[in-house]
C-alpha cells in the first residue's frame, strides 16, 4: 500500500457514500468562538517546525477547526495546544504511520516516545522531534510527570495500533469486524487527545479512570467509524483496507452503498451506547466532578469530530477559514 499524498485534490466521495454521510446523526454543535484565530496559530505554529512536507499539507488537516469543534470548552492555551497535537498527528501518521516494516514502526515508537517521556530530542533532530517536544514542554507546564506517563502510555497505544493493522496491510485484505473493532481506536491516536480533556476537567481517582476507560475507547471507535467513512475515497485511492466500509463489504458480500448504510448504522448503534454509559456513569451517586467534566469532554469529542469531519479538507475541497 502506497499513502497518497495530500498535495492532489481530495478523491471524490462516492455518491453511495455521500448520501451515506449524510444521514450521520449528531447533536448541534457551536465550535468555539476562537475557531479562525486558532486555525491560523496552528498553521504558523507548524510551519515554524516545517511539518508540511508539500505546501498546505498542514493547513488541510483543518486542526484549528477540529479543536474548536471538539473543545468547545477549552481555554485559549489549551485550544491551541489541541489543534497544534491534532494536526501532529495527521501529519505523524502520514509520514511513519502507513510503514510496511515492522521493525522500522518499532523503532520510531521507541524514539518518539522517548521525547514524550524524557522532553530530550536525540540526534539527528527531524521537524516532527522538535515539534512534539516542543508540545511535550508546553503540556507539562499545564500538567505535570503523571500525567506525561498518562500521555506516553497514550501514544504507546497509538504505535501499538500501527503495528496491529500491519499484517492486514502485508496481506491486503480488512480486519474482520471483531478485529476492527479492537485496533481502529489506538491506531488513529484518539486517546492522546482525550488525555487533554483532563486538563480542563481535572484529573479523576484511579477507581474512576477505570470506569472511563471502556467511554474512552467507545469514544475513539465512533470517531473512527466517522473518520473511514469521509475518507474511504482517499483510502481506497490508496489502496489501504483499515476502512469500515471496507471490512462491512467483505464481511459480508456487501455492496459499496449496503456497506455505507450499515456503517452509518453502527455509528448509531455505538453513539448510543456512548450516550448511555455516560449518563450511566454520571448518574451514579459517587461520581466526581471530574469524571462528569470528562464525559461532556468526550461526548463533546463524539458530536464535534462528526460535525468537524465533512470540513476537512484532506477529504473534501472545504473553503478555507
């Protein structure tokens, strides 16, 4: 599988799959009132690192937007430090994340989050180096060594999911469903950036963690489920099959436009039962503050990312903010 690049015009969305998109359900959304501020800080942020390995690779990701939609909340620091991570990790993946070689993906785990877990840069220091450990201080002066080890098992999971997709890649053919289900929430990086809705929220006691642990990784599958679906023309293009509609199709003989409809319809099924466990959770008589803060910040993270999704420009020719 070769990764497409991102300096060609975003691949036409099938129109089985489009009007699929269409039908996605969420609640309304207003995205926080920095959403263009934000967007422009990003884009110097990462050209002051030179991530963009073509011109606008960066500025297509849309990550200002994708804060402003999914952490209507947040502070102005903290905002910026979302849109810069999530733009990171866009183009991270990109660039290391699609590999066919398992010990090289091993390796760049290995190096990556030693920056994470030690701030140091090893020599010969690339722009992506210089750019998370330049995230990796701005975090800590929020946070503190906990919740840096927190951060780094985080990404751990995010290289570990690149590694589960891997043989599937080799052989080109999908996961079966049960398989899908367990890689596609750590090999998008999703629990990276929920670990930045605990410093809003605060961070819960350890029983608690436990108990958001299984919201988190339902949260990471209904993002990913949203995310195939707008980019299974860049994928397919690409001829990479970590899709949803591409395993519904083969798992069942389906066709594109019955594959579609059925993601559409396990989005809805997972959106609630993550509707469900939260309210579950918080209703529950000694639940804390911070684990009510933290379910609103992953509710919000469900409902702004499907709100988000159809602006991003690696999928669709969105206008610019």
């Amino acid at each position: 599988m070769q990764p497409t690049h991102d300096d060609e015009p975003p691949a036409a969305i099938p129109g089985a799959v489009r009007e699929a998109i269409a039908t996605l359900r969420h609640d309304p959304v207003r995205p926080h009132p920095r959403i263009d501020r934000v967007q422009r800080a990003a884009e110097r942020w990462a050209a002051g690192f030179g991530l963009s390995e073509r011109p606008g690779d960066f500025a297509r990701t849309r990550s200002g937007w994708c804060a402003a939609y999914t952490y209507p909340y947040a502070d102005p620091v903290l905002l910026e430090i979302a849109a810069e991570l999530i733009g990171w990790l866009f183009l991270y993946d990109d660039r290391y994340g699609e590999g066919l070689d398992a010990r090289v993906m091993m390796d760049t785990s290995d190096r990556f989050l030693g920056v994470v877990r030690t701030g140091t840069v090893p020599a010969p220091a690339g722009p992506f180096e210089l750019a998370l450990a330049d995230l990796r201080h701005r975090i800590r002066d929020l946070t503190d060594d906990a919740f840096l080890e927190r951060f780094a098992h985080s990404m751990s999971k995010y290289h570990n999911g690149w590694l589960f997709e891997l043989p599937f890649r080799l052989a080109g053919r999908p996961p079966d469903r049960t398989a899908y289900r367990r890689l596609r929430p750590w090999s998008i990086g999703q629990h990276t950036v929920f670990d930045l809705i605990e410093i809003s929220a605060g961070p819960p006691p350890a029983a608690a963690r436990e108990r958001l642990e299984p919201l988190r990784d339902l949260t990471g599958f209904v993002c990913a489920q949203v995310n195939d679906l707008h980019s299974y023309a860049k994928e397919t293009r690409g001829g990479d099959p970590i899709n949803i509609v591409t395993v519904l199709a083969a798992e069942r003989g389906r066709g594109l436009a019955d594959a579609a409809r059925a993601a559409v319809r396990e989005y809805h099924h997972h959106l609630g039962l993550l509707e469900q466990g939260c309210a579950a959770l918080c209703a529950e008589p000694d639940a804390t503050r911070e684990e009510v803060l933290l379910t609103r910040g992953l509710r919000a993270w469900a409902h702004g990312n499907t709100a988000w999704s159809g602006t991003c420009a690696r999928y669709h020719a969105a206008p610019p903010p």
